[in-house]
C-alpha cells in the first residue's frame, strides 16, 4: 500500500514504494566508529536537501545501483548517529522511495519558469528535521513520462553542501559512465578530528558566531523551542532569478551608495565587498526594516548577520575540496536595527567582507579550540530569533549542471526542495554560469512586508 506523504495537499504525490538499501562492501577492515569533529558538533541537526528537475527519465534500478556503489564509497553515509559525537559504520544503509508520478510535465516546468511556488505545490518537501537514515534518495518521474525529480537528503552534521556535491557528482557519474567523478586515492574521509585538532591554548578571538550552552538539555530546550515557534505561524518561501547582468549592475548601485567617508575608509581598511556581499546587505537592510509593523520600533535590538563559509581554502595547508564532513565556519555581523537602518548598503557589505577577511589560519584555530573548551555550543544562529542566516552553494570551481548529468543531458533546474525554515536566504548556482537562483525563507507576515522594501523591488523581484 503506498504510503501518505501530504495528505493536506492533493498536489503532492504519495510514497509508491520505499527501500532501505545497504552498502555491499565489507566493512569489516574499517574502523567500528568514525568521531565526528568539532566542526560537525556545532551544525544542527538537520537535513539539507538538493534536487534536481531532467527532461529525461533514469530507470529506478539504476538509480538504486548508483545509491549501492557511492554508500560503499563513502561508508559514513550508510552508517548511523549512535550519539551526538559518533557516527556507527554499520551499514544501516541509506533510503531510496519513489513517489507516484507528479501532475505536470517538464513543459509545464519550463513554460512555468520553474516557479518556485509551482515546484513547493507539486512536489513533496522533505522535511528539515533528519530521520535516522543518514542519506536518502526521492525519486519522482513527472507526468508523460516527460521527465523526473530527483532528490539526495543529507544529516547536517555529518556533510555540509561542499560534501554533498562530492556525494552527488559521484551518484551521478556511476549512472552517467559507470565511474566515479573523484579518484579513488583523492577522498578524505573517517578523519574528521586529524583536521580539527585542538591547539590546547585558549581561544585568541571572541567568537559571536557561537553560542555555548550550560548543558545539553538547555540545548536541546532551545532546539524544540526554535521548532515550536514555527508550529501555526506560517513562513514563505519567495524564489528570485538573478542574472549576472542584473548581478553587476546591483553590485555598482551598493558601491555608489557609500559615502565619501565609506569610500575612504573601505580603502583604507582594503574592503572591498564581493557581488555576493552586497547582494546579503541589500537583503538585511530590507529584513530587519521589515521586521515590525512600525519601522521604528526596536531600534536597539540585534539583527545579525550570518553566512557560513566553507574554510577548507583558508586553512593552512589548505584542506581539498575532496575532504568529507563539515568545514564551515560562519561569519557574524552583529548590527542594531538603527545601525543598520542608518547606514549605507555599502558599509552592511564592507561589514561582512571584513568578517570574512578575519578568517585566517589563526582565526579558524581559534574557533577551534572555542567549541574544544567549552562541552555544549552551536551556531548562534540557530536558536537565535533576530539573525538572518545565508548559505552559498555556488562554490567556486564546482559544477552542479554538468556533474549532474544522468546520461542524457544536464538537469535543467537545480534547486532546495525542503519545508520551510524561518529566517534563511540562500544562494544556489542557475543554469548560465554566472546567473544565481535565490531563496529566502522566513514568516510569512513579516515576508510581506520585506517584499515590500526597496531594495527587494529594486534589487530582488523587480516588481512594485
């Protein structure tokens, strides 16, 4: 009997069969355990998920032999979370469903410009929160046989998206070719702590992209209370195409915004904000003015900034892109409502390029031995109800698109399909190099009076 996925939306469509599949490697010259690092520790326990839109259809048999051979590549994924440190190489597996096929054909998506609502109405949102399956597959064949959905749902704390690509572009070339992307001797995985070793001193820095709890219990209270707020006060997801022209011309717009003084002083300092830097600040000034009803209530009170960065680059030696588990250290920007609304979106930028500028070796060491010296911490973000947070998936040298290839072409949309998370923007690679798909996510009251702000008119949706 298929299995009810959403019975609140007669769009979406219901589990059509569901399976555990499990690596056929033997496991048993590994290790029992693999520790997780400081860095993993501090993500939340959460899902990320990516999916992707074909034009073309994959046989569910490969796509199950495909999910077989990356689990005996990467046995972390097939394992499971026996405690809040430790992953079980155990070979639980990974889940793979398929789901009955979707109302609208690939020239329905296309002619509909994959709008975002669309996509959120048809097709199942996985949920934030993780299961105990550590990876998880959702494949969906469109109506006409026109095409398919395909879904790879990653734990947070055990992959951030760096390594989900590695995973995917994997999974993708074993259908494509019959090969991996990466070569064998190239992957770093089961030792996460040999990259996030402690240096026994105290943490040089202050680090307010942390925030340290007296113990897990007052953690996990934060946690269910972060959930419960969201429970009957709707958030919205709002879906932007930015193309690179549009890109450029906003970026020269946020330049020519500062003052003579900023400019002066952004030079002095060698700030000088990136397309994506000025992108976040147009959006923060637009969030935290539009935060209440009155723009000038609570002027004083914090709306920071965070956006996690993938530090492998600026660790010394540089760690590779083939390393497998989290290596992200976020920035935070911590600006009143009033400083904010008081300056420029050019000094908002230059306050987040400088945040990321400090991420040296030292600073990185830093972070370190903060989360070693202290038992319970987690991104202060996460808990927090004032702070924006920013992901970039479009990494540099990566190739969504074109890794992505199942054999018969590229996907023709890649995107996040996951049920709404309150206070989150992120930045996904479109499909011409250059051009950016953006999503930000957060309450649906105060959603509306963002769409409303300029700088989302002029920089965002285009639309008064």
């Amino acid at each position: 009997m298929a299995e009810s996925e959403d019975n609140d939306n007669p769009l979406r469509r219901i589990v059509l069969k569901s399976k555990v599949v499990q690596a056929t490697r033997d496991f048993s010259n590994l290790p029992p355990h693999s520790k997780l690092s400081l860095f993993d520790l501090v993500q939340p326990a959460m899902r990320t998920n990516v999916t992707y839109l074909y034009d073309y259809n994959v046989s569910y048999d490969d796509l199950e032999a495909a999910v077989v051979m990356v689990l005996n590549r990467y046995p972390e994924i097939s394992g499971c979370l026996i405690d809040s440190g430790t992953v079980a190489l155990n070979n639980q597996g990974a889940k793979i469903q398929q789901l009955t096929d979707a109302l609208l054909t690939i020239e329905d998506l296309e002619k509909c410009q994959f709008d975002y609502e669309t996509l959120c109405n048809h097709f199942n949102q996985d949920e934030a929160a993780p299961d105990e399956f550590l990876f998880k597959v959702t494949v969906q064949r469109l109506a006409e046989d026109s095409g398919m959905m395909l879904n790879f749902g990653f734990h947070h704390q055990v992959t951030d998206i760096n390594s989900a690509y590695l995973v995917i572009s994997d999974f993708c070339s074993w259908v494509r070719e019959a090969k991996m992307t990466f070569a064998e001797p190239d992957i770093i995985q089961l030792k996460r702590t040999d990259y996030c070793f402690p240096s026994g001193e105290p943490p040089k820095y202050e680090h307010p992209e942390i925030t340290i709890y007296e113990s897990k219990e007052d953690l996990d209270i934060r946690v269910k209370r972060t959930y419960e707020d969201l429970v009957g006060c709707p958030t919205q997801n709002v879906y932007a195409f930015l193309d690179a022209e549009s890109l450029k011309q906003m970026k020269l717009e946020v330049y020519e915004s500062a003052s003579e003084q900023e400019k002066t002083k952004s030079e002095n300092d060698r700030t000088f904000p990136s397309t994506n830097d000025c992108l976040l600040a147009v959006i923060h000034k637009a969030y935290s003015e539009a935060a209440h009803e009155n723009p000038l209530d609570e002027l004083e009170q914090l709306f920071p900034i965070h956006l996690n960065v993938n530090v492998r680059a600026r660790r010394t030696p540089k760690v590779p892109t083939t390393y497998l588990g989290n290596f992200i250290v976020p920035i935070a920007v911590n600006l009143t409502k009033r400083e904010i609304s008081s300056t420029s979106n050019f000094s908002i930028a230059c306050e987040i390029r400088k945040r990321i500028n400090m991420l040296t070796e030292d600073y990185i060491q830093s972070f370190i031995d903060m989360v070693a010296t202290n038992e319970v911490t987690q991104f202060a973000c996460f808990c927090d109800p004032t702070t924006m947070r920013n992901t970039n998936w479009n990494l540099r040298g990566f190739d969504w698109y074109q890794n992505g290839d199942l054999g018969s072409g590229k996907p023709l949309k890649l995107c996040r399909l996951t049920q709404v998370i309150d206070r989150l923007c992120v930045m996904i690679p479109a499909y011409k190099t250059g051009d950016i798909d953006l999503v930000m996510s957060l309450k649906e009251t105060q959603m509306k009076r963002m769409l409303k702000h300029l700088n989302i008119i002029r920089y965002i949706t285009g639309q008064k």
